[in-house]
C-alpha cells in the first residue's frame, strides 16, 4: 500500500513538473515577444528575401521565444495578413523545425547538469526587476527560464524517486515490444504524435520521453519513434490556428504538416542506419546496457539530425511544395458579398497578440483606403448627368457607408480581445491609437454620404449649380481627395517616414476654401445670382467637405500619437 501511495505522489510531482515547464515556456516565449515588441513584429517580414534568409530567420526567432508552435502561428498569420507569400512562409517554418531542437538540448542538459543553482537566483533578479517595471518582461523572462529549468530538476528527480529501472513490471513492459519490428516504431509513433496533439506541447513529449529513456526502461528506438511522432503533432497547433482563415494561411500550416510528413517517410526507410549513424556520433552503442545517462543526449542529436537533413533536402523544393499545397487546397471562389469581410484579419489567430495588432494595422489601413474609394464616387456624383447612373453611384455609397459601420465595428471588437491580453507598453498605446483612428474613419464615411445625401437631394429639387459654383465644388473636392490620399499614405507607411505637416497644410488651405466659399456664396444669394434653396445646398456640402478634412487629421494625428 505503501508503495502504491509512493507511485501516486510521484506521478502528481511529475504531472506537476510537466505543468510547470509548459507554464515556463509559454511564460518566456511571450516575455520574449513583448521585449522585442514591434521589432519581432518585423524581422519575420524583412529578413526574409529568399528561402535561406527565410529557413535562418525561422531559425533564430525560435531559438529565441523556445517555441516552434509560436514562431509557426505568427507565419501563418502573417501569411493571413498578406505580409509573407507562401514560398516564404514554408522556408521560415523549415528555419522553426531546426530552432526548436535547441529546447531538447536544454533538457538534455537538465539531466546532465544540476541547475539547481541557476535557479534561484534567477527567481531572485527576476522577482527584483518585475517590481522595477521598466524591465519586468525581462523579469518575466527570468521567471519564464527558471520555471523551466526547475521543472528539469523536479522531472529528474521524479525520475530517480520512481526507480523504474528496478521496477520489473514497466521493465518487461517495455521489453516485450520487438524493437527490430517497423509495427512497433509505427505504433509508437503514432502514440507520440496523439499525445502531442491532446496536450499541444512538444516539449512536453519530449521532456516524458527523455525521462523514460534516462531510467534506461525505454529502449532508444521506441524513444526516437516518440519523438518522430512528436514532430507531427506539433503541427496540430498551427493548423487549429489556421481553421477558418484565409486559403493561403490554411496552405501555410498544411505544408508544416506536410514537411514534417515527408521526414517521418524517409527516416522510416532508413530508421535503423539512420538511428545507430547518430548513436554513434555521441559514443553510444544500442546493444550495450548501462549508458542510460548518454541517452537524453543521443535524443537531442537525434532531433537535430532529423529536422537538420529533412530542411537540406527539401529547402531547394520549396517551389514544388507550393505547388502541392495549392493543389490539395484550391481557392474557392469567392461570393459578391465576400469583399465586405476583412481582408486581414482572423479572429481565430489570436494565440500572438503582439502579431494580432499588427493584423489590426494593416486592416485598419485597407479601412483609410475603403473610405478614399467611397469620396471618389462621391465626386463622381457631382458630374453625373445621367439619372440611372447617378442612381446606381449612389447605390454603390449607401452600400460604403454600411460597409464603413461594419469595419469599424468588426476591428473595434478584435482590439478589444487583443487588448485583453498580457501586451508591452507599446502595443497598448498602439491598441488605444488604432480605436480612435478606426473611430475617425467611420465618421469620414459618415461625411461621404452625407455628401452624397446632399448631391441626391440637390437632384431631387431640380435645381442646378452655376457654373462658378461647380468649379469652386470641383476645387474644394480635389483638396478633400488630396487630404484622403496623405492619409492613406501615411497609415500604409511607417511614421518616421511622413511629415504630419503636410496633412496641416492641405487642411489649413480646405479651411481657407471653405471660408471663401461661405463668404461667396452669402454676397451670390444677396446679388440674386441664384435663389436660397441652391445656396443652401451649397453651403451644406462645403460643411461636410470641411468636416471630412477634420476627420482626416484627426486619423493622422491619432497615428502620429499626438
């Protein structure tokens, strides 16, 4: 009874451990994201010029937030988002394959190493610099590796306090399976990619089954059978994200899938040369007992060896690979009403915030650019003289205006989920700023129908502009049309690179317009030159003109952060 209660407490320290090393990782890789900020917002998108930039950038971001899972669900969102095509996407996840073998040499290295003494004093500074808030990511960090590195010492303890080397049960469990049989290795690996995609860590599995291997029960070709099948489920994460959005983020996430495949295929034709190659490359001989310490080694070189080759024969395939995807995953055509959805946001991608608020920033550009093609069907609507035509334009900005509403709403709502997470200083100053401009840019909308509201009703009391006033309508319009146009630039650009200035000077001279207009148009109607009604109209639309110039500084100014 005794030993039975032994084996429970146990099997809860390392269910615990396991919890705390997935609760450390996740804790790191999003300390990791936050100190970065904008800056690994961008590296995926520039440093990735061709497949070998691609593959090593994939590379060194994972090495650095100790997660392919997350270095794979930021490609396929910016594979959503527009921002990496998909030839590009493919060789950063190949880079994201091989980053991820630097978590299973750390924890070969628990095994090998004490780091009891590395941990509390990084639970020490990290604790000091959280309460120092300037730097508590990177405190947050310090918490993030030394949760993982004492989850290491509790898994080898658990390890040691299980004895299972002594255990003749789990002994002749493990021993009764036929390790020179491919049923076997398949088996396992299939156990190993299941369990992977229940428990959506990596390196989780990889942490139980270099446990098993260190106490010597496992035998080496199941334990690599494991992690081969480990490689596989780990692309369950990525393709979960990837449901529901776009066809080029679903084709990034199928060839993760699809390459890790490809790998498994070809290690399975060559599994027993391949296994004893790498054996040998760390001095340890399968047939020999008593090298159970050697064992975590031999499955981080393992796993380096694999991703290594499977990246060197497929990274000049990439092309070939695109095409496969595409063909196992057509474009649909899309409905009519499919250009009112946005174009670059999905909401099931939420799982990187920092990379979320990106997506919201170039959704809410294409938004500045929505609301520039509606004013140009309103000015078109100032020359129209055919009634179907004029009728059919004005169709086309009511449908704007409930499309402008219906932005503004959608990504309202997903910064209002993205906001609900963990974020930098930064990116919450970019959430706050984001919602005013998406605010002003439904109210441009707003101005544009009422301009074209006014046109209808200009129309509708047969009355008709002079000739001067038209041409002043036509000059006001262009500098509304120029103000829209420095917008758009300005949110599809980068800060640095624009004036805000030049949003000044062209709302300076529409205020200059609008004030000669009003004062013309006051001495016209008291010459009699045109009667009250078509005044009216005429000072309403040169309102809504200065209005919708306001607005458009209110954008720029809102992106400026001023």
């Amino acid at each position: 009874m005794e030993t039975t209660q032994d084996y429970i407490m146990v099997s809860l320290k390392l269910l615990g451990a396991l919890g705390l090393l997935i609760y450390g990782m996740k804790m790191m890789s999003e300390a990791l994201q936050k100190m970065a900020g904008p800056q690994l917002r961008h590296i995926l998108s520039r440093m990735t010029t061709n497949r070998l930039t691609g593959m090593l950038t994939g590379t060194m971001v994972t090495c650095a937030v100790q997660s392919s899972s997350a270095t794979t669900v930021m490609t396929v969102s910016f594979v959503s988002a527009g921002l990496l095509t998909l030839s590009q996407a493919i060789s950063v996840i190949m880079g994201a394959n091989i980053g991820t073998t630097l978590t299973a040499w750390i924890m070969s290295l628990g095994y090998n190493v004490d780091l009891t003494n590395m941990v509390f004093p990084a639970f020490f500074f990290g604790m000091v610099l959280i309460y120092r808030k300037r730097h508590r990511y990177v405190g947050d960090f310090l918490f993030g590796i030394a949760f993982m590195f004492l989850s290491l010492v509790m898994l080898s303890t658990a390890g040691k306090e299980m004895d299972l080397e002594h255990n003749e049960a789990v002994v002749n469990f493990f021993a009764s399976f036929d390790t020179s049989s491919h049923l076997t290795i398949l088996a396992f690996l299939a156990i190993g990619t299941l369990i992977t995609c229940i428990v959506q860590s990596s390196a989780a599995v990889m942490a139980i089954t270099i446990l098993l291997c260190s106490t010597g029960v496992l035998p080496i070709y199941l334990g690599i059978a494991l992690v081969m099948g480990e490689n596989i489920g780990t692309t369950a994460t990525a393709n979960l994200a990837a449901l529901g959005a776009n066809t080029q983020a679903r084709r990034a996430a199928l060839a993760h899938l699809l390459f890790n495949v490809f790998g498994v295929i070809w290690v399975l034709c060559v599994f027993y040369p391949f296994v004893n190659m790498v054996c040998n490359l760390v001095g340890y001989d399968p047939t020999m007992s008593g090298q159970a310490e050697r064992l975590p080694v031999v499955l981080a070189m393992f796993h380096t060896c694999f991703n290594v080759t499977n990246t060197a024969l497929l990274i000049g395939l990439i092309p070939q690979m695109e095409r496969i995807v595409c063909w196992l995953l057509s474009e649909n055509p899309q409905p009519a009403q499919e250009e009112l959805r946005l174009k670059y946001i999905e909401g099931n991608l939420m799982q990187t915030p920092e990379i979320a608020v990106l997506q919201a920033q170039k959704e809410t550009a294409h938004f500045a650019q929505r609301v520039q093609q509606m004013f140009g069907l309103v000015r078109q609507l100032l020359d129209e003289k055919d009634t179907t035509e004029f009728s059919h334009l004005f169709s086309q900005t009511e449908q704007q205006e409930d499309l402008t509403d219906r932005m503004e709403l959608e990504i309202a709502r997903f910064l209002e989920q993205v906001s609900e997470n963990h974020l930098s200083d930064e990116t919450k100053t970019k959430v706050r700023q984001m919602l005013r401009e998406v605010g002003e840019l439904e109210s441009i909308g707003d101005a544009c129908y009422n301009i074209a509201r006014t046109f209808n009703r200009q129309r509708e009391s047969g009355k008709r502009f002079t000739i001067h006033q038209h041409q002043q309508l036509v000059a006001l319009m262009s500098l509304c049309y120029d103000a829209l146009a420095q917008m758009v630039t300005v949110m599809s650009g980068h800060r640095h690179e624009h004036d805000i200035r030049e949003t000044y000077r062209i709302e300076n001279d529409i205020n200059q317009k609008r004030q000669e207009l009003k004062n013309d148009n006051i001495r016209a109607i008291n010459d009699h030159e045109y009667d009250y009604t078509i005044g009216a109209i005429y000072t309403d639309l040169v309102n809504e003109c200065e209005k919708l110039g306001d607005y458009v500084v209110n954008v720029v100014q809102a992106r400026f952060g001023k």
